[in-house]
C-alpha cells in the first residue's frame, strides 16, 4: 500500500481512534484474497454514518461499503480508500403483516428463513445468497426466477455526499438485471419488503429444494457465486461452458468444473490471478460468439476495466 494521500489522511484524522490504517479488505470478501485498505471504518448506527459524511465532506476520497463481501473482488495491491463497514444496529429484522424491514446487515438466508416461518413468501429464493440485505438492494440480488426488486418497498439511505438520511421508494432507485442507481456513496441502512401470505410449511419445502439445487449444482469453496450477468435471453455459464473454459486455470485461480459462472481461488491465491481469469473468459466468450458478458462482481483496485467489470 502506498502512502495515503492528503485528502484520505485527513479523513482518517477526522475519523481518529474509529479508524484503522492498513486494514484487511480481501480477507473479508467471500474470495477470502486480496489486499488491504487504506483507511477502514466500522459504524453502528444512522448517526455514525453521518460522522463519516462529515469527515470525507469536500474532499476526493474513494469509498466502499462492505457487507458481507460476497460480490467483489479486492485487487492484490489493496485499495487507497475508504472501506465503510456496518456493526451492530443494523441488525434487526422487523415483520408487520406483509411488510419485513430488515436492517442492512441481516444476511439474506437468515431473512429468508425468517420470513418463510412467519408465513410469508417472496423472499424464499435469498436462501442462496451468501449476502447481506443491503448489498441485494445495491444489486438487485436475484436468483431462481426472482430478485430484491420484486418485493421491495422502498430503503433508507445514507448519502455520505450530502450528509442525509433519507426513505427511498424502490422506483426511485431504478432497478434492473443486477444494479440500481445506488452510487458507492449511497448507504443502504435498511429495507422493506411486501410479501405474500401463506403456508410456512410451502415456504420450508422451497427453501429446502433450493438449498438442495445450490448444493449440487453450484461449487463451495472461495468465490464470488455467479461472476458474469446473464446477457439477454441466454445463460453466462453456458456460453462459458460451450467456450470449452470449465476448469481454465491461471496461477491460483481457475472457472469452476461444476458450474462455469463461478471462478474458484485457491487457499493463500492471489485476486489479480482471479481477474485474469475473468479476463480470459471474457475475452474468449467474445470471441466465440461476439457477446460482451458483463461482471456482477465489482472489482476494487484494480487498474482500469477487468473483464467488463465496473
């Protein structure tokens, strides 16, 4: 990591015994690869955050929201800025009739299976999602026929630009395949959705078969789940597959033999090695077959695009 430029250190200064120097950031993705970040704080509640809006005000600081870092990849080299993590009072989950908020870092099978238990369905397919509420409502996290957009009604956000709080209507923030108009400043700190009533024992049954289809046919181990958006009206993993890329190995890191939308890093491996890859494999699809496929990973220190990546 190189020296911290003025404008980061003195938002670390601001920040004071909050903050942390040179703290682990790959280590904390589900890739479990990858370097530190320059400057790391973790908050608890809504007016944390705001002190950390105060801090960066006027100043060209990078920023990113950790959750459970299970969509990115962390560059071996790190990353000089900030890396916003939340503690604590985001926890809570909260069901009103029809209507759940779950705080941001309520991870998503835990609020699957809550829900499915209360009766309630619609958010039975985040069982296999190893996230974080707010980050599927940054992504639109999605899978088996349904994604965050479907039930959701609206989440509180944090501008750490401006310094506001604010609810947000879920048309307000634009949702499509895997992203919303969320900028890397916009904290989600909670979320609400509508769901169906019914049977907790139907929502149990869906639970279980989706668990059972994720465990054979989708790889444990080191990975980000899916690395490619599915293009239009077609499969990323089949077009990987059909490429002949199944078990394409750089250095440390290698595209899945089980499903070829994942890329798997070894134990110890090396995330550039892991963007490699991603490369290859975009670059080989491309080739193939004329399609740009388009990363949901969101890659972090990196110089420049790594494969179609943002």
């Amino acid at each position: 990591m190189t020296a911290a430029p003025d404008g980061l250190r003195t938002v670390g200064e601001a920040l004071g015994d909050r903050a942390r120097w040179d703290a682990p950031f790959g280590a904390r993705s589900t890739y479990r690869v990858g370097g530190s970040a320059a400057l790391s704080v973790a908050v608890g509640d809504e007016s944390g955050l705001l002190e950390v809006a105060r801090a960066l005000a006027g100043r060209s600081v990078a920023v990113v929201v950790l959750g459970r870092g299970s969509n990115l990849l962390v560059a071996d080299r790190g990353f000089d800025g900030l890396v916003v993590s939340l503690e604590g009072g985001f926890d809570d989950v909260v069901i009103d009739g029809p209507e759940v908020t779950a705080g941001a870092s309520v991870s998503l099978p835990v609020l699957a299976r809550r829900t499915a238990a209360a009766g309630l369905h619609g958010l039975e397919w985040a069982v296999g999602v190893p996230g974080s509420v707010g980050g599927a409502v940054r992504m639109n996290a999605g899978g088996h026929g349904s994604d965050t957009a479907a039930t959701l009604v609206g989440a509180r956000v944090v501008d750490l630009l401006a310094a506001t709080v604010a609810d947000v209507p879920a048309a307000d923030l634009a949702p499509a395949y895997r992203r919303t108009s969320l900028r890397p400043t916009d904290v989600v700190v909670a979320a609400t959705h509508r769901l169906v009533p019914g049977d907790p024992e139907a929502g149990a049954r869906t639970i279980a078969e989706i668990v059972r289809w994720r465990r054979e046919h989708q790889p444990g181990g080191s990975n980000a789940g899916s690395v490619f958006a599915n293009p239009p009206g077609d499969s990323a993993g089949r077009l990987i597959e059909a490429a002949g890329l199944k078990g394409l190995r750089i250095g440390s890191a290698e595209v899945s033999t089980k499903h070829a939308n994942f890329i798997q890093a070894d134990e110890g491996g090396s995330a550039d090695d892991v963007a490699a890859v991603i490369a290859a494999v975009r670059d080989a699809v491309r080739d193939a077959t004329g399609v740009e496929l388009r990363t949901e990973v969101r890659l972090i220190g990196f110089d420049g695009p790594v494969g179609g990546g943002r």
